[in-house]
C-alpha cells in the first residue's frame, strides 16, 4: 500500500479521535469497526511505521494513588507531523 494512502486512513483515525497520540486498543478498534481484520491492522500499522506516518511508544499506567507505583504499560501511537498534545 503506498504511503499516502496509509496516511490517509491514519489520519482518519486519529481525527475521529480528535487526538494525536492513540492507544493501540483505539485504533485496532476502529479498523475493526470499518470492517478490517487484526491481522490487516497490524499489516497497516507495521507498513505506517516503516513509513513514517506513525511512531510507536509505550506509556507507563500508574496507580492512582501511589504515582510512583506502576502498574503496566499501554503501546501507543503518536502520527507524525502533528503537534503535541
């Protein structure tokens, strides 16, 4: 798939979102909603990241009361050119 169409389809995520940073569960969600399966998620998003339409990153999940204290992580998404949050 070419790059601008990958793009494309990234960008319509995370507007959909109104965000610039996702988590991965959002946007296997939304694909899976348009109709996509997980495998060709997962191939959109590894042919995005190799084309540098998205960064992938991981965010630590606190415990409310104990910040310092982590629980897990999440993967996220960040799509490149967008400013920060």
């Amino acid at each position: 798939m070419e790059r601008r169409k990958i793009k494309g389809l990234l960008e319509n995520a995370f507007n959909h979102f109104g965000k610039n940073v996702l988590y991965e569960e959002q946007l296997f969600q939304y694909f899976i909603n348009k109709g996509m399966g997980r495998e060709e998620v997962n191939k959109l998003l590894i042919s995005a990241i190799g084309k540098n339409v998205i960064t992938i990153g991981v965010k630590p999940i606190a415990h409310e009361e104990d910040p310092l204290k982590i629980l897990g992580h999440v993967t996220v998404f960040r799509l490149i050119g967008r400013e920060d949050e």
